[in-house]
C-alpha cells in the first residue's frame, strides 16, 4: 500500500511538472481518478497547487471549489469517526456554497445546489438519529433537524428551478440518431430535474422522522410525503424516477403501518421485468423495503426474508459490500435469528439458524455501514444464545457499551412480551411465561457486566461523551432491579454533571427523584433512616425545581415537594409548592386542592399544639382562608373540565373539605349546598343501590358514606333544621347498621364519633380562641338536644345515644371553666343513656344484648363523669362479670378506678392500686392497667398490629402514672420504693417498644423526669431503646402465658376483642405521616375519597396530601406498589383518665401536665389518617434502538 | 452508482488503515488522534512524524494515551487493565508485551519499563504494603536513571513522590514533587503544589498546608487542566479539614468539587466522594455517607484504592442504616474485588 501510495504521489508530481510544459492538461480528469482510487488528500492537493498556478485555465479554477466539494463529500463517506463525517461534509458544503456563490449562472451551478442540499439534508438526518438517543437535547434537536430539512428544501427547490430552467431551453423534440449529444444532455437534464423532485418529497418524509411516532404530525408528515411521491409518480410514471418516487411511497405507508399496502407497490416495482442498470439498483433498494416489511411483527415471513435475501445474493455476487447488499445482509440475519427463536423447534435447529445470523451479522459488522452496531449487537446476542465467549473481545468502551444497551434494550422488549404474556385473557403456555423470565433475568445480568465493563474502559474524549447516556441507562437497568440507591445516585449524578440543556440531564433527574420515592416505600428501615429517605427525595426534586423550573417535570417536581414536605409537618411550606404548579398543567386543579389540604391541616394541626407553639389566630385565619382560597380554585376547576354525571374523586374529596373548613365557620347552609348540588353532588357520589353491596374502599364505601352524611347532619344542626337532621341520621343509620355482623356495634361507634366530631369542633375553636363561634355552637347544639331530648315520640336507640354522646361532649368542652354547667350536661347525658334502659327493659326489641352493654359502660362514664364512683363501680362489676375478657370493658374499668384514685375523695388512693393491679376478688376479675399491658404484649399480634402496641403503650404509661401518684400519698419509705418501680416501668416501656413514636416518646420522658424529681434525683431523659440496657422486660419475667381470650358476638373465645381491623402499617410510617393528616375530618375524607388501594382514575389523577404522586408517561423498571392509603377504622381506644382537678375534658394538649394520657396519634374517628406514599414512576427507558 | 462506490472504497480504506497501522498519540486536550511515527520524545514532548505534513509535536502534560505499532494486543489491554485499577494482571500484560514486542523502538521500551514500574508502584500504594513500596521506589528510580529524556519521566516522578509519601519518607517525596514543579507547565507546577501541601498534611503541619493548596488553587488559568488541578487543590483542603474534624466546613468545598469539578475526572470525584462519606460519617449521617460512597463503587469503580476504601466503609455504613444485606454485598465485593488490598486486611481485624 504504501508503494501505491509513493505512485500515486510521483503521478501527482509528474502531472504538476507536466502541467508547466503542457498547454493543455486533464486537470478534472486526473482530479476524478485520485477520486476514484481514494485519494482523497492528494486531489485536494492537487486542486489547491493547480489553483495558485497562474496558467490554469480559468474555467478550470472557476469549477475548483465544485471539485474539492466532490472530493471532500466522498472522504466523507468513507470516514470512520462520525467527527472527521461532519468536519469534511462542513468543508464541503462551505465550498459548494462559495461555488454558487461566485457563479449563480454555471452549467454545474444546479448540480451544486443539489449536493449542497443533499449535505445538509444529511446533516438533518444525522440529528433525528441522535434524536432516538436519550441523551440527546431532544427539542432543540428537533428545532435545528426541522431548521435544516427547511434550508435543504428551499436548496432543493433553487436546484429543481434551475434544472427546470435548463431543460426548457432544450427543443420540445430531440432526434436521438441526429443529435445524440444534445439528446443525452437533455436527458441528464431531466433526470437531475426528477432527482431534485424526488428529494423534495424526501424532506417531507424526513422532517416526519423530526416527530414522536406518537405524534399526530408524524403521520401528517408521512401522508403529505405518500402524497408527494405519489404525483411524482404520476407525472414520470414511465421512467425509472417515477418508480423510485412509488417505492418511497411504500416506505411512507409501511412507516404508518400499513404494511400491505406497501407489500403491493413494492410487488409492482419488483414485477418489473427490466433487470439491469439504474432499475436493477432500484430493485434492489425495493427489496429491501419488502424485507423490512416481511421481517415486522405483523408479518413475521422470516423464512421468505432469509430465501429472497439468498437469491439476491446470488444474483448480485458484486454488490453484497454496497450499502444495500449490506442492508439486506442484516435483514437477513435479523430473520434467521428470528427462526432459531421459535421455541417449536429443536435445540439444534436452533442453534443452526442463530449460526447462520450470526456469520451473515460477523460479515456485516466489518464494514462501514449503518447497520454496524446494530450487527454487533446481533452477534453478542447469538453468542449469548449458543453459548461463547465475548469477553475476550470487549476492550473498548464503545464496544461494552454496545452490548450493554442492546441487553438493556432486550430487556425491555423482553419485559413487555413478558408484561403482554401475563395480562389478563392472555393464553400464553406457563414454560414460554418462565422462559421469558430467564431471557429477562439474562438481559439484565448481561447489561449489569457490560455497563460496569464499559466503566472501566472510558478512555477516549468520545468515550466521555458517551459516559452520561451510558450511566443513565445503567440507572434504568438498576432500578428495573430495584437497586434504587444505585439507581438514583446514577442518576442523580447524570442530572447534576450533565448540560442543563441536554434533556438527558432533565430525566436523569426525574428518574433519581423516582428511584429515591421507590426506596423510600420499599424501607423497612427504622423512622430515622426512613427519615433521611424523605431528604433525599426533596433533595431530588429540588434540583428539579431549581434546574428546570418552567419544565414539566417540574411541576411533577413541585407536587413531590408539597407532599414529601407536608409529611414533615410544614403544611404552609407544603401547600407554597403545590402552588407553584401552573394553571396550564394538567395537574394543576390536584395541586390546588392539595394545597387548600395542606393549609386546612396545617389550621386543624394548630388547634393541637401547645399554647406556646401554636401559631397566632392572624395566621390561623390566614391558613384558614388559603385553604378555602385553593381548594375553591381547584374545585372550580375540576367542576369545569369533568363531564357533568362524573364523579371525580378529588373533585369530591375537595368539596368536602371545603363543606367541612365553612360549616366550621358557620356557613352551614352554603356547606349543604357544596355536599348536595349538581353537578357533581357529593351525595350522589356516595349513593348505591343496595346498601350491603358497599365496597371496602372508595367513595361508595359505608365509611366514606358515613363521613359525607355526618357533615350533612352536623350542617343541619348547624341550621337548625331538625327533620333534615333527624331524618339525616336515619340515613347513618342505615348505611352503618350494614356493616354485617358488627352492624350494630357500628351504629354505637357512629354516635360516640359524632359526639367526639363535636367535642374537636369546640375545643379547636377554643384553643384557637374563637370565643364568638365557640359559643354560637354550644348554643346551637344545646338548643338542638333540648328539642331533641323533649320528644317523646319517635326515639331510637340510635337518637338517644347521640343525645346521650352529645351532652358528654358539651360537658367536656366546658368542664374547664364551668363544671358546674358541665355536670348539667353529664347529667342529661346520663338521662338519655337511662331512657334506654328503661325502654330496653319494656321492648325486648328495642335494643341488642351487645348495645345495651355499651350503654351501661356509657352509664358507667357518667358516673365517672360526675364522680359518682361508688354506683358506677357496682354497674361496673355487673358488666365485668358478663364481659370478662372484653378488652375494651377491662379498660373502661382501669379507667374508672384510675379517675376514682384521682377524685380526691376520701380513701381515694387505694383506688389507684386497683386501677394498675386490678382486683380478682370481684367476679369477673378486673385485669387493671398491668394486666392488659401484659395481656396484650403477649398476644402473637404485638409484634405486627399497630393498635396492640399502641393500646400497650397507653395501658404502661397508665399504670406508672397512677403509681406515681399513690407513691406521692404513701410515707417517705413507701414512696421511694413505689418511685423505683415506678422508674423500671418506664425504663421496660421503652426497651419494649423500640420505635416509639417521638410524641410518646416525649409523654413517657415526661413521667419520667418528674418520677426523678420526686426519688430526688436530677432530672435525665429516659433511656431510648437503644441506650436500654436493661432486659427482660417486667412481663418476661413469669412463664409464657397464653393470649388473652375475649368473647366474640358468637361467644367463642379468641385472641382480644378488637372492634375493627387496625391499621396495617408501622409505626414509623404513623410518625412520618400523621402529622399532616391528623383528626381533620378534611385529611379523613381526603384519604377515603381516594379508596384504600385502587390506583387512581387517570383522568383525574394526580398528588393530594394523602395522595401518591402520579408521574407521566413512565413505566417503570419494578411492578409498583399499590397507593396505600391506611384508614384506620373506628376503635375503642383506651381513652386516659382524667386527672384530679382537670376533669376529663381539658385538650391534652392545652394540659399536658394534669391529663396523663392522650393518645396524640390515636385513630379517633373512622378513617382518621392516612399515608400518602410517594409512587415514582421513572420515565420510561427509551425503547428505540 | 454512487451507494455501490461508496462501499467498495471503503473496504479499500478498511485494508489501506490496516497497512498504515502506525504508532498514535491521542492528545487530551481535544481528543485528536495522530496518527504516524513516534520519531523522538523527551521529557517534555513526543514527535509523530505523518506520512505527509510537518510532524506533529505533542507536550507530554497534554498526551492522553499511546498506541505504539509495534505494542501488539497485550500492550492496549495492559494498559486498559491499569486504568481499571487492575494491577496484578496489567504487569503480566506489559511483561508479555515487553516479550513479544516486535523490532520495539527504545522509545517502546522504556514505554514499557516505565508502565511496569509505575503499575507496581501503584498497587503496592493500593495494598500499603512496606516491603512492596521500598521496592517499586527503586524500580522506578532506576528506570528515571536509565531513560531520563522520556515523556513519562514528570508522572513517574509524581508517582515515585506518592509512594514515599505513602511510606512516610516525606524528606525523599518532597524531592521528587520539586522536580515536578520544574515541568515547564503550569499543571504540573500546580500538582507538585498540591503534593508538597500533602507532604505537610501527613506532618501534621496543617496551616502551612492550607497555604500550598491555596496557592496552587490560586495559580489556575481558564485551561481544563488547570481548572481541574484547581479542584484537586481543593479536594487536598477538604482532606486536611477533615483530618481537622471540620466536617462541615470539608462538606463544603466537597459539595462544590463533586458538583462543578470535571464529572469525568474519575481520580478526583471517587477521591471526593470517599472523603465526603468520611466526614458524615464522622456527624453520623449515615445514610448520605453510604450513599456518597456508593457513587465511588458504581461511578468510579476503576479507581481501585479509593473503591475498595469506599467498599470497605459501605460495609460499616450500610449496617449502621439497617440494611445488613447490602453491608454483606459490599464485604463479599471487597473480598472477592481486592483480596490484598489494606482495606480488605482492615475488614478482617
């Protein structure tokens, strides 16, 4: 080679001496042999020396930079590195534009201007194919691709003018035998004129390729282009042009998916029976159009694809190394793959086939072509299947990475088969459902060891420029694996490094924030490290929101941050970001409504803090009102965009918001009209047909109904409207007297709710200081139950209890500053509990065994109430006996004995060793703080049922506190040792309990400290369970005893009564997310409206407080989970005592230091919280190859 | 026609690069490839003479890496294999290499003496073993002696300073970075800044160190060299705060290297990333220290010495943050990865 290249320099030198003795030299002829033979470098030297030499023909230094254009144009093509591609095809086109330029008006002038059009079309097409990468800047790729094709056309279109303009200046009729020359001037002429049509109608057909199949452009594109090409053909319908302009018409119509029609123009073309010169070439080209047809999915004819790309190769021995010989080679190949992939024949067969793909893909793949990636990747796949090694092979970074994105891409088409396979209705054989999963699992180990291998080979700068793709892609591979740490900090790494320009980055920071929500729902981990998760996902979307603030993504961004921030307990900062999301995303009127969620919990939130923490009344009007303000707009919104009969559930769950923050401010009768009109009547949405068909979850479930109707009563009172509200309740009553077999019991727990619904309602408009409205309710209410307690007519069971619940709340809420007043309504209370004793004891039907236990505890709590202990424990006893292992009537009486210890009354002390110990002297043995910790702490639930440790927690902190307090009635020598046991009570608590909730935490520090003060040592923190060193716990001490044993409504005995199913979550997940979703009736029916675990209905989807967030257009790596929203159900919880001088009554938060014990996080009501679990879906890993 | 031309020529091209296979000096600068005769080197530069043209002279600070004609396979994948941080098998690949060699150059020779005594001096730095340093600083030693005029001589005069650092004989270290301040480059001037300034971290003398990575901060011009050399000079601050019990104020500067120093500086970031794990670790933020760690084992893999450190802490971290699985995950890679690294022997105390 290298004397080929000696001679080809001696032949320079010899033409250039030449040229000084000669007159008259081959200047172009010479310039196109070097050309042809390849030396590219040589005739660019040769053109510049003949340039600079003054006795070149002039006409022959005009067409010098035509000719180094056409030099450079074919390096080009040659070129190995994409980069010297571009550098010389720039050069090129910077002459071929210096040429038309200086001589508009040349014979070669249109010609030029073809070749400059056909650069920069080639230039576009360069672009859309990196538009099929990810990493690519997608719009602005799609802005310059589209910028060129427009220059190439309006190139093209001078070109067609000037070829039209030449080939008019021939005479209409040209004799061939008399005037060849001119003949196949004309000709040519034409043929250039047909050229430069046919690639306008390419650039129609490429500027399609500038849009998202999806894209409803893209196909407008195509059409135009089909169209296009049709009139070409029309127009030359008899000449080789006009069949190049039908067969691109096939390439439109199969690119639309429309396969047949395009099989019958490329059969037309190929039926031609002219085998050689330019026709041959178009049949070829045809040919392979056909076989990309015969190879898709909707065809499969692998077979006929391997038998015509056969016979083609026969008959054209020299053409196999051309661009299209190599094409079909790959479809080729691409179809024996196929055939070993059927999973109906032989191993070896198969083998034989993958072989076969395999040495026509090796061939493929030595050659510059576009299908040399795309061979190797083929051959690694064969390999893979018929077993061999390929590491030896991979040295290089592009090489790894090759073979790690078509595992990665294999993967994915794999996952899809395997995802289509499994859908339901699908008939797929179970051993091609597992053999799909062993192809995943193998795609997947294959694109873990070529990316990590590909790491390892970065050398070159283009190597580097690879590197974010390549690091992106493995982000998508490990959270397909649900490695999501690894996962997001690739991604998140890419996303910090990498251009903000580049759409790479934008995605590569969407898919951190993903992989850090799905390992956040996936932790186990203890609160803390869950705690450091949330961090991480605000960090995530932060960057986001800060990077690329006005994207769509960001918006996705915004409602993550809202929400991550509101489980961290900042409502306001919560609610500014779901704000930010604009009126143009679809998302917005979600967004609004979450942040008139976060706001209103931020208000209720308040009424829950201690005086010194709670914001002043300014600000809670000011949160009061954004809540309102929001959850407006988004209503208002919804209401406009949803069809009228539909019934969305966050349009719903807004209303009844808003109906519960305006009843709250006495704007009961605008608060009915929100819960009763049209459209979209909240009413409407709960109603069913047949009341026992409610489902578990949604809004037609009986607890969201129940919530939608005890607002409509509460805003009937509210109006004083007393037949509405009556007629009301029985409307409750018969959606809660449905819940099978614990239908009654459901009717008791309603009314008990209702009454503690009011008693919230008070005292968070007194601690809020809202004296006017706090008053105005009292009033109302007193009002109401004096009508309702003087009928004598038409009483249930149901109206009486609420009666009787209600005056308790009243009592409750005044008892503070008026016990006087309070013991009125205790009273009264007490005298609707008795009218249905009394009523029970004349109509056997008028209420169950089981409710009218109920009602005798309730008679029990008006002793207590009223301090009456001594008929209240004598009813107490009566109940015991019937009910002894009844968990709930062993706390009732823990309870009492607890308040009857505090009385102050006399000999009152001795009832708090009742209180903790109990008493087996009685009948029916009274357990007492001590035995139901111990009871439930060895039932098999503690370990996993919130309310079991919850119900422990509460019984522990009981029974110290009571003994705290007798230790300080007892002689200094008794007092110090109750104090120790005292001090081991709480140190086992906390040892027990190792993820103790902070608030319980800080309740149990409390009694803590002040049982240090009192042994008169200075006060410490009680030991975490970390620190605890101290073990067993007290109740480990005795042998194992049996779960405790209640009585069911069958009356068998099981494990303790536990009147409805508790939540199923840990309790690190109540901590991170009850805060924001506490006791407010707008968090319950927020959370209810959206259904336990139904994936939310897309058109309305989207991120609430208590809602996941919903990522657009993802799918992601691992099936995700479900939302999970936990409504706790209604419960009897151990309600603390109340302490001596306190009354029951005062806010545990407003009297920390005389109510021992509150349950901060206690599910109250039905459905009082809910967990709203980030649900990251990543984006979508790019499916084109 | 033109399709069927385009093809067959360029097979022709495809055999004619075969038979001009040549000698090529990547430049780091942009990334070019020259391609011909490496006809001299020195200290300061290579020269490729083309096949036509003015040869082409390539400063050593600016050359990213060789392939030399007559190197064979061996030669491209030893060094490929040292840049993976895989040591053991990189010095097998170089002695084949030096075996099979054909009609080697004494530019190639030295090439490949240099290679094998800056790779064991690397893995002896990266297994912190005593004997193994001694030694690989005298390999490297004579080999300087025997090919002084060699484009390699400044770097393994940069690496003969970390392995005396690295067995505290600071007197001999600080020697060898003074004549890598003598390279006419300013990188190479700021480097041997930064290394003396290291030099004085390991003697304690803190403030004086701060001073020299200041300096060499502050001695950066716009170049990508510099500019990186600047976030090295920073990286070796952030390590002295650490050492200081600064954790804060080291998460600081870390932040802005990991951040805005070059991504693809794998040296740099892995060595970022490992010291900002150090220091939340050191405030118990265990989460975000696995995490800065585990960008070293997916990111910066091939930066063994810093990768097995990182391997090495995840198995404490990821333990401390409840997740004992993957804490066994990163002691299996760390056994299985660097069976002799001093990270492993750490594990096994």
């Amino acid at each position: 080679m290298r004397s080929r290249l000696l001679a080809a320099v001696a032949m320079a030198v010899l033409f250039a001496g030449a040229g000084m003795a000669q007159a008259v030299e081959p200047y172009l002829e010479f310039v196109r042999g070097l050309r042809e033979q390849q030396y590219f470098d040589y005739a660019i030297l040769y053109l510049d020396q003949i340039a600079s030499k003054e006795n070149t023909p002039p006409e022959i230094k005009q067409v010098i930079p035509y000719e180094k254009a056409m030099a450079l144009q074919d390096s080009a093509k040659v070129a190995r590195s994409p980069e010297k591609q571009l550098e010389q095809l720039d050069q090129a086109l910077a002459f071929l534009e210096q040429f038309v330029k200086e001589n508009p008006n040349h014979p070669i002038a249109a010609d030029a201007n073809s070749d400059r059009a056909g650069i920069i079309l080639e230039k576009a097409k360069a672009e859309i194919q990196q538009l099929r990468s990810p990493s690519g800047p997608k719009k602005q790729l799609q802005a310059s691709s589209r910028e060129l094709i427009a220059k190439a056309r309006q190139v093209y279109q001078t070109a067609f003018d000037q070829h039209e303009a030449n080939f008019k200046k021939f005479p209409a009729f040209i004799d061939q035998q008399k005037d060849p020359d001119q003949f196949a001037a004309r000709s040519k002429t034409e043929q250039s004129l047909m050229t430069a049509s046919l690639n306008l109608a390419i650039c129609t057909f490429e500027e399609a390729h500038s849009y998202e199949p999806t894209a409803a452009e893209y196909k407008q594109l195509l059409t135009k282009a089909a169209d296009e090409f049709e009139k070409m053909h029309q127009k030359y319908r008899t000449q080789v042009g006009g069949l190049n302009a039908r067969a691109w018409q096939g390439k439109c119509f199969e690119e639309m998916n429309e396969i047949n029609k395009a099989l019958g123009i490329y059969k037309e073309i190929l039926d031609h029976p002219a085998e050689t010169g330019v026709l041959s070439q178009l049949k070829t080209q045809t040919l392979y159009f056909k076989l990309i047809c015969l190879n898709s999915k909707e065809k499969r004819d692998y077979r006929v694809v391997a038998d015509l790309a056969e016979e083609w190769m026969k008959k054209h021995p020299n053409e196999q190394l051309t661009r299209m010989g190599l094409s079909i080679q790959y479809e080729q190949a691409l179809a024996y793959e196929q055939m070993g992939n059927n999973p109906e024949i032989l191993q070896m067969d198969k083998e034989a086939f993958w072989k076969k793909a395999r040495t026509v893909a090796m061939n493929i793949q030595k050659f510059n072509s576009e299908h040399k990636d795309a061979a190797l990747a083929l051959t690694q796949r064969i390999q893979v299947k018929i077993g061999g090694n390929k590491e030896e092979k991979v040295n290089d970074f592009e090489t790894a990475f090759s073979f790690a994105r078509q595992a990665f891409l294999d993967a994915v088409e794999t996952k899809k088969e395997l995802e289509d396979s499994t859908k339901k209705g699908a008939v797929v054989p179970p051993e091609i459902i597992s053999k799909l999963n062993a192809n995943l699992a193998n795609s997947y180990s294959d694109a873990v060891k070529y990316f990590e291998l590909a790491f390892t080979l970065v050398k070159t700068a283009e190597d580097k420029k690879n590197l974010p793709q390549a690091r992106y892609l493995y982000a998508h591979v490990n959270l397909s694996l649900k490695k999501y740490y690894e996962a997001a900090v690739l991604a998140d790494f890419v996303a910090r490094t990498t251009e903000k320009d580049n759409t790479l980055a934008l995605d590569a920071a969407y898919l951190a924030m993903a992989a850090f929500g799905q390992a956040f729902n996936e932790s186990k981990a203890s609160n803390d490290q869950k705690g450091e998760d949330l961090k991480m996902i605000i960090r995530a979307s932060n960057l986001i929101a800060e990077r690329w603030p006005s994207s769509d993504k960001a918006n996705d961004a915004y409602m993550m941050l809202g929400q991550m921030i509101a489980v961290q307990k900042k409502p306001a900062e919560s609610a500014m970001w779901y704000g930010k999301v604009p009126e143009s995303d679809p998302k917005f009127a979600q967004a609004q409504l979450a942040a008139g969620q976060a706001y209103w919990s931020a208000y209720i939130g308040a009424g829950r803090m201690i005086a010194a923490e709670r914001p002043n009344p300014e600000q809670l009007a000011a949160w009061q009102k954004s809540a309102q303000d929001h959850l407006r707009v988004g209503i208002k919104k919804l209401t406009d965009t949803a069809p009228k009969e539909a019934s969305p559930p966050d349009l719903i769950g807004g209303k009844m918001t808003l109906a519960q923050i305006i009843i709250n401010q006495g704007q009961d009768a605008e608060a009915l009209k929100l819960l009763e009109g049209d459209p979209h009547s909240v009413v409407k949405a709960v109603t069913v047909a047949d009341e026992p068909s409610r489902p578990e979850a949604g809004m037609t479930s009986r607890r969201f109904a129940m919530e939608t109707y005890k607002l409509i009563f509460r805003a009937y009172i509210g109006t004083q409207n007393l037949d509405k509200a009556r007629e009301t309740m029985k409307t409750l009553e018969k959606i809660a007297g449905h819940g099978g077999a614990e239908g009654g019991a459901e009717i008791t727990e309603l009314y008990i709710s209702l009454g503690r619904l009011l008693k919230d309602e008070l005292e968070r408009l007194k601690s809020n200081g809202e004296t006017e409205r706090f008053e105005k309710l009292m009033t109302s209410f007193e009002t109401f139950l004096n009508d309702m307690a003087s009928r004598k007519d038409g009483q249930t069971f149901g109206s009486l209890s609420w009666i009787g619940e209600t005056y308790f709340a009243l009592g409750e809420s005044v008892v503070a500053t008026d016990a006087a007043k309070a013991n009125g309504f205790y009273e009264k209370g007490g005298n609707a509990f008795n009218e249905i004793m009394t009523r029970a004891t004349n109509d056997q039907n008028f209420v169950g065994a089981k409710q009218l236990s109920e009602v005798k505890l309730r008679l029990v709590k008006v002793g207590r109430l009223r301090k009456d202990f001594p008929p209240a424990e004598t009813l107490m006893k009566e109940i015991v006996k019937e009910n002894a292992n009844n968990l709930k009537v062993q706390i009732s009486a823990a309870e009492m004995y607890q308040d009857w210890g505090l009385s102050g009354q006399a000999d009152a002390p001795k009832k708090l060793i009742v209180a903790i110990q109990g008493d087996t002297k009685v009948n029916g043995n009274i357990w007492g703080w001590s035995q139901i910790a111990k009871k439930l702490h060895k039932s098999p639930n503690f370990a996993t049922d919130e309310y079991y440790k919850q119900t422990f927690l509460d019984a522990q902190y009981n029974s110290a506190f009571c003994r705290l307090r007798f230790a300080r009635e007892q002689s200094a020598k008794d007092k110090q040792k109750h104090l120790e046991g005292c001090r081991t009570e709480l140190v086992t608590t906390s040892a027990i309990v190792k993820d103790m909730p902070e608030e319980q935490y800080q309740r149990f520090n409390g009694l803590y400290r002040d049982v240090l003060t009192d042994l008169g040592q200075t006060a410490s923190d009680l030991p975490r369970a970390v620190d605890v060193a101290v073990a067993p716990p007290v109740m480990e001490k005795k042998p194992v005893e049996e779960a405790p044993k209640t009585e069911t409504k069958e009356g068998t005995e099981v494990k303790p009564d536990k009147p409805a199913e508790p939540p199923k979550i840990d309790m690190m997940t109540w901590i991170i997310f009850g805060a924001c979703l506490v006791a407010g009736l707008g968090a319950i029916v927020w959370v209810l409206v959206k259904g336990k675990s139904k994936p939310k209905q897309k058109s309305f989807g989207g991120t609430t407080a208590a809602g996941p967030v919903s990522f657009s257009g993802i799918e992601a790596g691992a099936p995700l989970p479900a939302p999970t929203f936990v409504a706790p159900t209604a419960k009897p919880n151990p309600r603390p005592a109340a302490a001596p001088g306190a009354g029951a009554t005062a806010g545990a938060a407003t009297k920390p230091a005389t109510r021992p014990a509150t349950k901060p996080a206690a599910p109250a009501a039905p459905g009082a919280a809910a967990v709203p679990k980030p649900k990251p879906k990543p984006p979508s890993p790019p499916a084109s190859k | 026609m033109k399709r069927q031309t385009w093809a067959i020529a360029s097979v022709a091209l495809l055999a004619s690069s075969q038979l001009f296979a040549a000698d090529t000096v990547t430049r780091k600068s942009d990334g070019k490839k020259l391609s011909g005769v490496i006809s001299a080197v020195s200290k300061e530069e290579v020269t490729v003479k083309k096949a036509v043209g003015e040869p082409d002279k390539i400063a050593a600070n600016d050359i990213q890496g060789v392939e030399w004609d007559s190197g064979g396979a061996e030669l491209r994948l030893a060094y490929t294999d040292e840049a993976g941080g895989k040591y053991e098998t990189a010095i097998t690949r170089y002695t084949k290499a030096k075996e099979s060699a054909k009609n080697p150059s004494e530019f190639l020779k030295a090439e490949l003496e240099y290679a094998l005594a800056r790779t064991a001096a690397k893995q002896a730095i990266s297994e912190g073993d005593m004997t193994k340093l001694t030694k690989t600083a005298q390999a490297l030693q004579a080999v300087q002696k025997l090919s002084p005029d060699h484009f390699r001589y400044y770097d393994s005069m940069n690496v003969l300073g970390q392995v005396q650092l690295a067995a505290g004989d600071f007197a001999a270290a600080r020697t060898s970075y003074e004549v890598v301040g003598k390279a006419p480059w300013n990188d190479y001037k700021m480097l041997s800044r930064i290394s003396l300034g290291k030099i004085l971290v390991a003697e304690n003398k803190l403030d004086e160190a701060a001073k020299e990575f200041e300096a060499a901060a502050a001695a950066a011009t716009n170049s990508p060299t510099d500019q990186a050399r600047k976030y090295e000079a920073m990286l070796a601050g952030a390590r002295a705060l650490v050492n200081q019990s600064k954790f804060e104020e080291s998460l600081k500067i870390l932040e802005l290297v990991t951040d805005k120093g070059p991504a693809d500086e794998s040296a740099l970031q892995a060595e970022a990333y490992v010291l900002m794990g150090n220091a939340l670790q050191a405030l118990g933020r265990m989460k975000e220290a696995s995490l800065a760690y585990l960008h070293v084992d997916i990111l910066f893999a091939k930066e063994a010495s810093l990768h097995a450190e990182a391997l090495y802490n995840l198995t404490k971290t990821w333990k401390q943050v409840q997740l004992p699985d993957r804490s066994a995950e990163a002691e299996q890679k760390l056994v299985q990865t660097y069976p002799n690294s001093s990270w492993r022997k750490k594990l096994a105390k």
